[in-house]
C-alpha cells in the first residue's frame, strides 16, 4: 500500500492520470528512506482534493489523480490548459482561443462532456473565478504555468465539499511551497503544419528561500503562441459567402443576384448559382483558425511560523493574458427602397449610366428586372472589404491575494483568511460598421445626380467622391467604420474560517470531523459600447450585462471509522444564494480495505450549479452564427451559411441539481503493479441549457424537444431560415455513465534503466436527454478516450514515449445524411451514419541531465503528423474543440538549477 507521506514527498504516484503528459510513481525517493522513517511519516494527515479532512491513506473513498511537476515537464506542454486538454476525463474536447469569438482569449476544461461551466477549478483549494468574458466558466489562461507544483483531478462530484459547478469534477491546482534555490528554463517549439504561424516559446524563473521559521517562494512564468490564418493551412479551400455583393428581392426573398458589375474587390468570388449570376465572399483568405494567446505572470508565496501552534501565511499573483485575432470583414445587410440610385431593380441606378459611369452595364430586365416585377424594395448582402477586416485585441488583467493564518487551540486546528480577486478584461475591436450610418449610404447614395436631371459629381453626389464604389473617400468609410470596444470584469471577495478536531477515539480508530463557513460576493459587469447596445453596430454579437450576488456556505465533514479495516464519510453544504435561492450537498462514501493492496470504495451525493449572473442580467444580443442548414444552403450557394440569431437572457433561472455515485476498486498485488477501476453516475435534473442555432436545428430534425420561446423561423416561400431565437431554459434532465480505468507498471532492470508505464481508458457508456436516446457515438461524441504512456530512465537520460487516443464516431447523427465530406438534412435517416476513425497521435522526448544541474529536453508531439479528419462540424472543417491540426510539434526546453 501507499502511504500519505509518499503523495506528501512525491506526488507522481498520479492515481489515474490520462492526459498527454506522464504521471508516475517516485519510487525511487521512497525506496531511499529507512522503515523507521517510513513508519514515522506515514502517520502524517495530509488533506487530498475531494475532502476537507486530513488523513493517512493515500487511496481514499473517491477517485484522484495527481499531476506533478515532473510530469507536467515531461509532457511538452506550455500551459495549464494544454495539460488538461489531453486528458482523458476531457472528453468530448473543450473551447480553446480562437478568432471571432466573444471568448478569443479564454480556454477551459469540460469534464465528462457535461460542460465547461460544471466543472470547478480551484487553486489552493479555493475557487478559480469566472472569467468576465464569458461570465459562466473559468479561464484556465489565467493559471501561471511557472507556480504549479501539481495539479489534483477529482473525477467525482464535490458540491457538498466545495458546493456549486462541481458536478462533473473538480480541477485544483496547487502552487508550489518550500522551495529553496532558483531555477530557469526556456523553451521554444514549432508547428509543421501550417508552415506558417503557431510558433510558440515559455520560460519560467523560481526563486525561494527558506529557514525554520520562514520560507518565501517566487517567481515569473510566460508563455506565448502566435496566431494562424486558415489560408496557411494546405487543405484550406474558398469559403463562399452570400455577403459578398449581392441583392435578393422581397418579392422572391432568397433568391439572390450580383450587384451589377461589383465583384471586384480582392477576395470577391464571380460565379454562377442557380443560373444567376453571384458574388460570393471568400472569408477563408482573411480568417485566423486560431488566436494567439500570450500569458505573463508574477507570483510570490510566503509562510511565517509564529511558534509552534501558530503561522500566518499569503499568496499573490499577478496573471496578464493577451490576445490577438482576426476574422473577415464585417457582413452585413441593408434594406434599399426601390426609387434608390443603388437598387438593382431600378433602371435609373447608377450602375446602368452608360453616360456617366465608365463601369456601367446595359439594364437587363431579366436579371435587375426583378423577373419583371418593376422596381421594389430588396435587400443588398454585402461585405465590406473596403474598411479592412475585423481585428481583436483582448487584454486579461488577474490579481489575487489570499492571507491567512491557522493554528491551534487546544485540540482544534482552524484554518482562516482573507482573499481578494479582481479579473478584468479588455475587448477591442477594429473595423466595425455603425449600421445606420452604412445603411443610409446604400439607401440614399447618389453619384451626382441632380433634381433637374444633370449630372454634377461634385455638388450633387452623396455618398462617395466618384462613381466606382470600390474607390470609397476616407470620409465616407471613417464614417461608417466603428472601433468597439467591451469591458468586463469579475471580481471575487472571500472570507472563510474552517475548524477541524478530533470527535472521539474508538478501538477502530479516530472520528474526525471538520466544519467550516465563508462568505464570497461576486461583482460582474460586462459593458459593451453603446453603438453595440443600440444594436448598431455590424459584424458583432454581444450586449451588456451586470450583477452582483453574495454567497454564504456552511459545511461539515465527519470521517468514521466503523472497523479497522472499513470507514465511513459524511458531508454535507449549504449554500445561500441573494439572488435565486438556496441549496444543501449531502454527500456519503465508504472506503474498505479487506486486506494489504486491497481498497473497495465507493459515495453517493448530490450537487448543484448556480445560474451564472451572465444570463440572468444579459440583454438580448444579435448574431450571425454559421450553420448547415440544406434548405438554406441550397437557396444561398454555400455552406455552412451564417444566420441571424438572436440570444435572450433568462432572469428566472433555478438551479441545476445532480445526483450521482461511484463505485470502485484499487489494487496493487505485487510491487510492480497497481490498478483501479471506477464506475461513475451522474443525473443532472432541471438543467441550464444553451440551446444555439446548431442545437436547435438538431432537435428540429430529430423531431426532439426545444424549449419554449426557442427556435427557427424560416421563409414559407422556400424555407430559407429567417430567424433563429436561441438562449436559456432549465429543463429536463441529462444522465451520463461510464468507467475510468487505470493501469500503472514499474520495472526496474538494473543497469540498464527502469521503465515505468501507465495506462488510461476513460470510457463513456451513456449520454441521454430527458430519457431518450443515446447520444455516445454522435459526432463529436466518441465513446472513450485513452492514453498510453511509457518513460524508460538510464543514468543520466530518460525517453518518454506516449500515445494518445481519441475513440471513433459517425460523422453524420440522426436526422442528417452523410454525402462526401457534408452532413445534409434528411429526416428519414434514423440511425448514424459516415464514419470518422478513431485518432492516434504518438509523443516522444529525450532528456539529459547534465553535471553542472542542468537539463537539456529534446521533443516532439504527434510525432508522426495525424491530421483530423475533414468533416464540417460547428461551421470549421473539423472539430475544433476535440482535435488540433497543428501538425507535428517540435519543441526544446533548457533547464538550469542553481
């Protein structure tokens, strides 16, 4: 068996760790200690992520995974997310930075599958906060790489330890402590692909000083990658979209024709759909597949022993993230009267003046005739190139400070503090339209046609200083261009006072119990310009939002042991919310080792998650969401296709309550082997729902339910979609199943090194809705995750060599046919279909340990160049949340201790 003060001296024991990185047992530094020191130290409490109390055993009654420095190292990786991300609890993949969103600069875990927003993050045990960006789930970027010692993954639900979001897991980083020295290391890696762009670099300095009273602990940590366009990518075709410059009647809406003679600029696409003539846009040219994200932090840590009952203690960090991402120019459409110079249904519109416009055309009544309807009212789709594309800078700004202090009296340990959060955000947008301003220009534009029937460029015109539209005047495009701006923050104001004792002492052990209280208040405001609020602005989505609410939790912890060999836990929290109510998390496990290297344990509990206050205060925002929609594509000539959505708030949200067990086993049967095996249950009732536009047009196909005041309005004339009205709802339920499973090996063959293996295999059996079926094996569903890892140490070198494994699944769902590489709409289909193959990629590293305490790390991850396979999925030619397509990463690190 494990002792505690194998996790307390070397924490790379990592139960069931399944990510990209590797997390092994130290055996060694344990082989090194005397069996009396051993007897001695195992007898130290250490407290573990999942529980408040400390204890003894290192296999407890819940599943925990460890990931300690070393392994973080060894894995390659620059950040605290891209750590998380292969990991196998990440299921179904989880949002990175990436170009045009609201979000560009954040980055989150999504364990289980069941969201980013059920699983909480903690640092040092205490709650990550939200990111103003999304106001609803926490920003990993946040995180200093550079002040991890490990990171402890609990794969059960803790509401009634650490009360809301952690119903699908529990992330807690703990920095680091007791550090004497310095160290640096530098590193800078390389994508294959593309050629172009995603070259990244880190480094981070630690210092720390300690003596018997004081220890002290700093450092710095950064990391930087840079961004890629989708044009770079070999793969990257035209992306066609109707807002290029083209008009479509209201008398035949959807039916859309080129403006006369105005597909011209660059990136413009002059084709033939439908047999009229289209000027499609192409956004690909423009578009970055990804953000660069930049992260530089300050962090210092510092403990002071008072005497020999007391300590007082703080922590500071200073975390600054940046941003950069672009997408194409701003679409936008526009209504334009039929009496218009710049409708293509009026015959006296500038461009069939053969006079005065030396790029006119001849006026067909076939085409600008409006299939001989005269003059009417039509709407023009267009791109405005001419005011540059669509830049964003987003700037996060993190402080935190914690103090505290804890001690004894008499028997009682406490445990109190203080913290203090402020997380803001700046959101910075270049090349906007003010709407009403543009759409005035196309309405009323006129190239200098005077009301006595001359022509006059000068004095009569209105709009532009000549009559070509592509050679627009600085005036008129500084009018129409916006620069917006958002700026948000969440601020988080902590007070906490925990107590644990010693209950009784019985013949098979001692009842230890911990109770505790705290206060948090949480301040989010996320403030949009006011062009953006009235709606006035083109090519942006978003509105503002604010709120404040106070939290105030009380809890318990009971540890019991009923025999020497069986115990029992119970926990129990109560939270009281300001704003929408009140929850309690009960919570019981059991832990019984029937024999040496034998542990059975198992819990039930229940949880819950608050509504965020980012969708109970959030105004109604406009946005133009892509989707594959086959009625709608086939009408506009490409897809997927952007659609007008709109996105309500929800003040009457309730809560989301969980319930859930786990069963399982842990078992070393000889000292080279150790395994477990896990079986998870999760039931989320009256769930918080996004439902978008993509949602909402599955359920439409699948003939599945959609909440009230949500869904899609389409034309009757061709069943273009008009209007998607996306947003929240609590409603129903989800249940999720399956069994972690973990295999751990440790081989030492003397002089010519040891080999330590562990094998991972997340494995999810059922994810349904409301009692209906299935959804394992859906696209961007597959049913397990896997990792293999293996490092060999010899003298001074070691070599890692890992595999990671993501499982298969349909490229198409039900309701939808596979057709080349597309999922269309087919309501007949009532099974899945097209295949996506299971996904392989192999990492290696070697490492030197130099003489002078240095180490030189040479490495690669997917070593061998896997791609994921291109399937549309979410509006991008692959899933971009599971997979990558950096290509093969190449990378060196240099690490020098003094």
């Amino acid at each position: 068996m494990y002792t505690n003060n194998k996790l307390a001296k070397s924490v790379r024991l990592a139960l069931m760790f399944g990510g990209a990185s590797l997390a092994f047992t130290g055996t060694a530094a344990a082989q090194d200690q005397s069996e009396e020191a051993q007897a001695e130290e195992a007898q130290e409490r250490i407290q573990v992520t999942g529980s408040r109390i400390k204890r003894t055993d290192l296999e407890g009654a819940v599943p925990l995974t460890v990931i300690d420095r070393e392994a973080i190292e060894l894995s390659g990786d620059l950040s605290v997310t891209d750590v998380l991300r292969g990991t196998t609890f990440n299921s179904f993949g989880s949002f990175r930075p990436q170009s045009g969103s609201s979000a560009q600069g954040t980055a989150s875990i999504d364990m289980r599958g069941l969201g980013a927003d059920r699983t909480l993050v903690l640092v040092d045990g205490r709650r990550l906060p939200k990111s103003p960006s999304t106001g609803s789930t926490q920003d990993l970027n946040t995180i200093p790489i550079g002040a991890v010692e490990r990171i402890e993954i609990l794969s059960d639900g803790a509401s009634a330890v650490y009360g809301s979001d952690a119903i699908g897991g529990v992330i807690n980083i703990v920095t680091r402590k007791d550090y004497s020295g310095a160290e640096i290391s530098v590193g800078a890696g390389q994508v294959s692909y593309p050629e172009e762009g995603g070259d990244r670099e880190n480094g981070t300095i630690t210092f720390g000083a300690a003596d018997a009273n004081t220890s002290l602990l700093g450092g710095v940590s950064w990391n930087q990658r840079d961004i890629i366009f989708y044009r770079d990518f070999p793969y990257a075709g035209q992306g066609s979209s109707v807002y290029g410059n083209n008009w479509t009647p209201w008398s035949n809406y959807g039916v859309f024709t080129e403006i006369p003679n105005g597909c011209r600029e660059p990136n413009y696409i002059d084709t033939t759909i439908g047999g009229r003539e289209r000027c499609q846009y192409n956004f690909n040219a423009t578009n970055a597949n990804e953000a660069s994200s930049a992260n530089e932090s300050l962090y210092l840590k510092g403990e002071h022993r008072i005497n020999n009952n007391w300590k007082v203690y703080a922590t500071a960090t200073i975390a600054k993230t940046e941003s950069f991402g672009r997408y194409a120019p701003v679409p936008d459409w526009a209504e334009i009267a039929p009496d218009s110079y710049n409708n293509p249904t009026n015959p006296d519109a500038w461009f069939y003046d053969t006079v005065n416009n030396p790029n006119a055309v001849a006026f067909d009544p076939a085409n600008g005739g409006s299939f001989g309807n005269g003059p009417e009212w039509v709407d023009s789709y267009h791109r405005y190139a001419s005011l540059g594309n669509r830049d964003g800078f987003v700037n996060n700004e993190n402080t935190d400070l914690l103090v505290g202090g804890s001690g004894f009296i008499g028997d009682i340990e406490l445990d109190f503090g203080l913290r203090r959060n402020r997380n803001k955000t700046y959101d910075i947008g270049y090349n906007y339209i003010v709407r009403s301003t543009a759409n005035d220009y196309i309405s009323n534009f006129n190239p200098g046609y005077c009301g006595d029937g001359s022509f006059d460029a000068v004095n009569c015109r209105y709009g532009y200083d000549i009559q070509n539209p592509t050679n627009n005047s600085d005036d008129v495009l500084n009018a129409m261009k916006a620069t917006i701006s958002r700026i948000s923050k969440f601020d988080q104001d902590e007070a906490y006072l925990n107590a644990s004792f010693d209950v009784a002492e019985t013949d098979a052990g001692v009842i230890q119990a911990f109770v505790g209280a705290e206060y948090r208040k949480e301040t989010y405001v996320d403030q949009y310009d006011s062009l953006s609020e009235a709606g006035q602005i083109g090519g942006s989505a978003g509105n503002s939002a604010g709120g404040d609410r106070t939290v105030k939790s009380a809890f318990f912890e009971v540890l019991v042991p009923v025999t020497m060999d069986f115990e029992l836990n119970f926990a129990g929290r109560y939270d009281k919310y300001s704003d929408y109510g009140n929850d309690f998390s009960p919570k019981v496990s059991f832990r019984w080792e029937p024999t040496d290297g034998l542990v059975f344990r198992g819990s039930y509990g229940e949880g819950f998650r608050a509504p965020s206050l980012d969708i109970l205060t959030a105004k109604t925002s406009f946005s133009a969401v892509s989707v594959n929609d086959a009625d709608t594509c086939a009408v506009l000539g490409s897809c997927p296709v952007q659609v007008d959505t709109y996105i309500q708030s929800n003040p009457n949200l309730e809560s989301e309550q969980s319930t859930q067990y786990a069963l399982g086993v842990a078992y070393q049967p000889t000292d080279w082997l150790n395994m477990t095996v896990d079986y998870w249950s999760i039931e989320i009732d009256n769930r918080i729902q996004y439902y978008g536009p993509s949602t909402i047009l599955a359920r439409e196909a699948a003939q599945e339910f959609i909440p009230a005041g949500l869904g899609v309005t389409r034309n009757p004339t061709n069943n273009v979609i008009t209007r998607v009205d996306a947003g929240y709802g609590n409603e129903g339920y989800v249940e999720t199943d399956g069994i972690d499973l973990n295999a751990r090996t440790n081989f030492d063959f003397g002089s010519i090194g040891a080999l330590q293996t562990n094998v991972t295999v997340s494995y999810t059996n059922d994810y349904s809705l409301d009692g209906g079926r299935n959804f394992m094996g859906d696209p961007g569903l597959p049913e397990y995750r896997a990792n293999i890892e293996n490092l060999w140490t010899v003298s001074d070198f070691s070599f890692v060599w890992n595999m990671n494994i993501i499982g298969d699944q349909a490229q198409c769902g039900i309701g939808y046919e596979a057709v080349g590489n597309n999922c269309v709409t087919n309501a007949a289909m009532d099974e899945r279909n097209g295949h996506w193959g299971t996904y392989v990629t192999h990492d290696f590293q070697a490492n030197y340990a130099t003489s002078w305490n240095g180490r030189i790390t040479l490495g690669m991850q997917n070593a061998f160049e896997k791609l994921p396979q291109l399937t549309p999925y979410g509006g991008r030619d692959y899933n971009f949340d599971l997979y990558d397509d950096y290509g093969r990463i190449t990378y060196f690190r240099y690490t020098q201790v003094f």
